[in-house]
C-alpha cells in the first residue's frame, strides 16, 4: 500500500493531490475505455495522487444506439473495478457512466428513460456516494431520466466532503452553491466537453470556483467521436481561480496539489456567504 501524500495539519488534511484523468474515449467500447481508464489511475497513483477524477460516461461516451446495452447498474462491473482500484492503492475514483436504472426504482407511472447519467465517488474500496445528473442536456433528455438530488458526497476517511458537479450542471450556478452551502469542501466536475463549447466551459467552470471560493478539479476528455472533437482543456483551480495545473488537448493524466487549509481560510477572512441576501432572490 503506498504511503499518502496528504499532510496533515493540527490532525487535519491541509494538502492533497489529486489527478484529472483527460482520456480519450472510443465510442461504446466499455472494455477498452475501462482498461484505458486504470492504466492512466496507475500512472496518477505512481505520482501520489490521492483524488482522481474520470471524465463524464468515461466508460462508454454517449453510446445512444446501444445505451441499453451498455448502462449498467451499481453492482455492476465498472464500478466492481473501480472498487477494487481503489482499495488496491487506497484512494478516492469520482466521474460519471451510464447507469440502468434497477426496476424497483421504476414506477409503472414513470415515462422516463431507464437510464441515469450516474456521477459516483469510491473511496478506499467502497462506494463514497453517487449523484445522478439533474440537469440534462439536448439528446440526453430522450436517453437519461432526471436526478431529483443534490447534495455533497462526505468522505468518511479524510473528513472532506465533495461537491460533484456533470458536466451540463455547471452552467447552473445555483448547483454549485448548494454544494458549496451544505459544506463541500472542493468541486469536482466531470464533463465531456466539445470543441465549440471548450471557451465558454473554461469561463463557467473558472466562476463556480470563485464566487464559492472552492477549489475546482475541471475534468473533461480528449480525443474525438462521430459527434464531435474535443477540447481537452483540464484544469485545477483554487478558491481564488488560480491555476494550479491545466492540461492541453491530448490525452494525460494532470497532478496538482490542493491546499485545503488556504480554502479554509480564505473563507473565514471574506464574507461572501455571510453578505447574501436570499430573501431578494
């Protein structure tokens, strides 16, 4: 087991690294996307990466023609994999896959799809907690039923809580906030962002971190598909919208180090939260 890379302050977490996974995705290929997956966490872990963020629907991209085929549920092996991952190097795994959604979820009276764009959170070998995409874009609203949650995923090892953002959320604000007002301690997002859009991702994801004042792991994929060519662009932020590490369009595996401690001070000596005024919103 490796030793961590966090270092503590007064028993508490005040650094840790984390990891954008910027993979390419081939279309609908699980198997070959999930292998491209690990060795590129293999390669984050070598260098002491303790969060490692995959892109949205890492594992499949948006496989419309055989969604059914390849959603799978909670239990199914993605995850298992990913599980197993993560205990073996003692580390937390968050993105997004498609998942089917199991029938004791579905009510006869439901007319959405059978599926949710699943983003999920392992940690140390167990599952962390999921949040399934509230807010859907274009084609996804014919193939992905609605989320109807959001709230952070609490890490129970490191004492942090994750604010996980997909994709399309982003351009909500309102999400990020939440997360950010129920205690999470840094967003995470995982998109897969086309070349048209990769401007304006990169200004909207800048600005949930600052008017949060959270640091912000920005995780998209590289590569192309018979939808479009994608921008790359990772990045990892801090608080004050900082750039700690970016990547450019290839594929690769980005590090940087997060000072928890900074965000947390840096909140305690400004009053953003403090000066809202809900009541005229």
């Amino acid at each position: 087991m490796k030793q961590s890379s966090l270092y503590f302050l007064h028993g508490k977490v005040k650094t840790m690294k984390v990891a954008c996974i910027q993979m390419n995705i081939s279309l609908c290929s699980k198997h070959e996307n999930l292998e491209r997956a690990i060795s590129l966490a293999e390669e984050a872990v070598s260098k002491e990466a303790e969060l490692l963020v995959f892109p949205e629907v890492f594992s499949t991209g948006f496989c419309y023609d055989r969604i059914g085929e390849v959603a799978e549920t909670i239990s199914g092996p993605t995850l298992e994999a990913l599980r197993a991952f993560s205990k073996e190097h003692n580390c937390i795994l968050t993105g997004s896959m498609i998942e089917k959604i199991e029938s004791d979820i579905i009510s006869k009276e439901n007319q959405a799809p059978p599926q949710f764009n699943l983003g999920f959170c392992v940690e140390s070998g167990k599952l962390a907690g999921i949040h399934r995409k509230t807010h859907l874009y274009g084609p996804e609203k014919e193939h992905f039923a609605h989320g109807d949650c959001i709230t952070p995923i609490r890490l129970e090892k490191y004492g942090l809580s994750i604010g996980l953002i997909v994709c399309n959320e982003l351009r909500y604000p309102e999400v990020a906030r939440k997360l950010a007002l129920e205690g999470a301690d840094i967003l995470v997002s995982a998109a897969e962002i086309p070349d048209f859009f990769g401007c304006s991702w990169r200004i909207i994801s800048l600005a949930r971190a600052l008017e949060n004042e959270l640091p912000h792991i920005a995780c998209t994929r590289a590569g192309k598909d018979k939808y479009s060519t994608y921008f790359g662009g990772s990045f990892i932020t801090d608080g004050w919208g900082r750039m700690l590490a970016e990547a450019g369009e290839e594929e690769c595996v980005l590090i940087g180090e997060i000072d928890l401690e900074e965000a947390k001070e840096m909140r305690k000596t400004t009053s953003i939260f403090e000066d809202r005024r809900p009541e005229l919103y």
